[in-house]
C-alpha cells in the first residue's frame, strides 16, 4: 500500500489564510456567506458542539449476532433525534483503509465515526484525520485494558475508543502436553513428543503478509526487542533482544520443530493443520476456537488454550481488533462522542463480549456465563494484558513490509538473522523519510 508523505509545508499557507479572513471581513450582503467555513481553521477546532444524525463507518459485521446492528439498533431507540447510520464496509481490509482514506482526503463529512484496523490509528491521527479525545473531548478509560487504549494514542493523546479487541492465544493438544509451556525454552523442549507423534510441533502464519508481522512482532516483543521509539519514527529494532527472538523463530525452522510448510501458512491453513491433528501447537486468534472444538474435528476435547510464551513467562501477543475514532471533518462531533462513550459502555461491551469478540472491558473477562460460552476467556485476559500494539506509525504499511519481508528471508535462509534485524532497521528509518 503505496505511502503518500505528509507536507511539511503547511505553516506556509498561514499567511494566506489570514489574508482570506480579512477580505472576508470587508465584504457585505451576501457574499459574506462564502466566509463563514472559517476558511484555513484546523478542522478539530470545528463542530465540537454539533449534534444531530451521524453516520458510522466499519467493514463487514461477520459476528453470528451481528453485533454492530444491535449496537446501533440500542443507540437510536434511546437518541431519536440523533440516529446513526451504519455504513458496512467491505470485509476487504484494503478496501476498508481506501475508503476511509479518499473521504478523509476530501474532508467528506459523510463519515463521522470510523473504526480502524489497530495500526491504522497512528497514520490517521497524525495526518489530521481524527478528532483528538482531550479536554472537552476526553473520555474515561479507567475500566478498559491499558493495551487496547494504548493502541488507540499517538503522541500521548488519545485520538480513537478501543471498540473491541484480540489477541493471540497458544492452542496445544492436552493428550499430548500435560501443561502449557510458559516460555520458548519450555515450548521447544517439548517439541520431541510431536516427533515421535509424526507430527509438526509448532506452527503460526509465516507466509509473506500481514500474519507474518504479527508472529515475528509477538516473538521479538517477546523477547524484549521493539520496533519503534515514542515518536512514531526512530526505528529500534536493531538490537541484542530482537535479535535473540527472530533467532528462536528461524532456529526452530531450520531444525524442523516449525513445519516446513509453515512459511505458506496463514491463518486457515494453520488452523486446518491443527484440527486435522498434525500440530501440537499453534498461534492462534480465538475465533480459531469453535472450528476446533466443532464436530469432525480430529482434536475435540483435545485441546486447550494458554497465552503465548515469551522469553522468561507470559509473551508479548499482538493486538488485533478496532478503535473507533471521531472523524475531523464530523458535523455532529458533540453526537459523535457520546456514541463513542456509548460504544465502551458496559452495556454495550457486553453486546461485544456475547457476539464471541474480545471486549475492551476488563470486568468481562472474570463473568462466569461468558467465561461458560468461551473458555479461552481467561488466558485471551492474560494475554492482552501483556499485549504489544504493532508499531505505533504513521508509516504503519511501509514498517509492515520491512518486518514480513525480513522476516520471511530469514526463515528461508536467504538472509542472516543478523542481515535480517539490520534489514528491518534501514526499511524502518526509510519508511518515514
């Protein structure tokens, strides 16, 4: 996904501004109409008492509940005067980030509220797409998990409410394994049992796409590497610790305890590997869960989850999910934020929770009837609460595509892991230049 830069220039349009709102001043009758758009005013300053209908913007609602319409069904029974639109993307992430990008571009205001693919936050606030959550715009946070709203600030400001979220899970065969592996030594050291079993020991999504960043992130996260600094920009993934977690991951190819046709594996040839009985463990999200347990399945009532392994306890998953931010362009901001407030509600985080998606709400993971529901509960709260959001960037896509393609040259043998973290280092740095 091609990278436009954002200009530098923008201070030198000031002076002009301030041009067009004198000679606005000086006119009468009714050309004073063409001046009142506030011509040149930062479009966050706009509209923030405004109420009315909104529209919301999100890609395909696939929960068997169809969560989204429920949500939205409860928000308008309750705010006549102010009814929300749904607006149902694509189930194409692509598609999605596209859409949303040419109305931001034209500075529509047919979109008010849009959900964001997690890394996709960044790149929106920092382009002045998004309304930031401070001040009069501030809302409370204090009962979601931290990582989910971390995910959803840039630059020390929340710009987006955490609207669900998800994190990988460790899925392991409990007739083969008497407990979970806590760390990669553990795991590893188990892997003779899937031997002599015929059968992979471990697998995630190691083909070249967006899986492979989020496996290759979890290890390295693991194992205390990161990608970028505080800003946004300065890449610091060329170290001693990112080095040690990609090193587990190609090790564990080279020797066989990662299949070897695990680097075409996304997230369904991954699952059907496991399901059909020829893993004994997998990354996984937990939606992977039912299919598992389905009937027919090779490994029902053979499996449980635990959260992924790092390198000393508890690893560093991805998180997955989306946040739900306020567009700048937004007429109706003042309506547009009580929805957002409504959407980390209890009330309707526990809509969320019952449709089968992670909630951002820390108190749903601990209630027993959803915990009845989805068993995975309890580790998937384990693991986000030690979650790492991907890279915190405005160049979000570029930093992507330097991990997965360094990533994946290391596993095949076609770069050092050392020429692989460097590989990693530069496409970072280049990424935001």
């Amino acid at each position: 996904m091609a990278l436009k830069k954002v200009s530098a220039l923008r201070t030198s349009l000031v002076p002009r501004a301030a041009l067009a709102v004198t000679a606005c001043a000086l006119l009468t009758g009714a050309f004073t109409s063409a001046c009142s758009s506030d011509s040149g005013t930062n479009p966050t300053s706009q509209n923030l008492t405004g109420r009315g209908p909104i529209t919301y913007v999100e890609g395909k609602d696939t929960t068997d509940t169809g969560v989204v319409k429920q949500l939205i069904e409860r928000w308008n029974a309750a705010h006549p005067a102010e009814q929300v639109t749904f607006k149902e993307q694509s189930n194409d992430a692509s598609q999605q980030y596209d859409d949303l990008v040419e109305h931001m571009r034209s500075k529509s205001a047919d979109y008010d509220v849009v959900a964001l693919d997690v890394p996709w936050t960044a790149e929106f606030a920092a382009k002045g797409y998004l309304q930031p959550l401070k001040d009069t715009f501030a809302i409370d946070t204090s009962s979601l998990l931290s990582p989910p709203v971390a995910s959803a600030t840039y630059n020390n400001t929340l710009y987006a409410a955490p609207r669900n979220t998800n994190g990988g899970l460790l899925f392991y065969r409990t007739d083969l394994v008497q407990s979970p592996p806590k760390t990669w030594t553990e795991l590893l050291a188990q892997c003779p049992i899937a031997k002599a079993q015929n059968i992979g020991c471990y697998a995630g999504q190691f083909a070249t796409y967006e899986g492979l960043t989020v496996n290759a992130s979890e290890v390295i996260n693991g194992f205390g590497g990161t990608f970028v600094g505080p800003d946004g920009k300065t890449p610091t993934v060329n170290s001693p610790q990112a080095r040690k977690g990609l090193t587990t991951l190609v090790d564990a190819y080279k020797n066989g305890d990662i299949p070897k046709e695990a680097i075409t594996f996304k997230e369904p040839e991954s699952a059907n590997a496991f399901q059909s009985g020829k893993l004994m463990f997998l990354r996984g999200w937990p939606s992977t869960f039912g299919d598992l347990g389905s009937e027919g399945s090779s490994v029902k009532d053979k499996f449980a989850v635990a959260p992924l392994p790092g390198e000393n306890g508890v690893g560093a998953s991805t998180l997955g999910g989306y946040n739900a931010g306020i567009s700048a362009f937004s007429k109706n901001k003042a309506t547009a934020l009580d929805f957002l407030r409504y959407l980390i509600s209890e009330e309707a985080q526990q809509l969320v929770a019952a449709s089968s998606l992670p909630s951002v709400r820390a108190s749903m993971y601990d209630d027993p009837a959803l915990i009845a529901k989805m068993p995975y509960l309890p580790a998937l709260k384990d693991s986000i609460a030690s979650a790492v959001p991907r890279p915190v960037t405005p160049f979000y896509p570029a930093v992507s595509k330097a991990i997965q393609d360094n990533a994946a040259a290391a596993l095949r043998g076609e770069k050092s892991v050392d020429d692989a973290i460097v590989g990693m280092q530069k496409g970072i740095e280049s990424a935001g230049s």
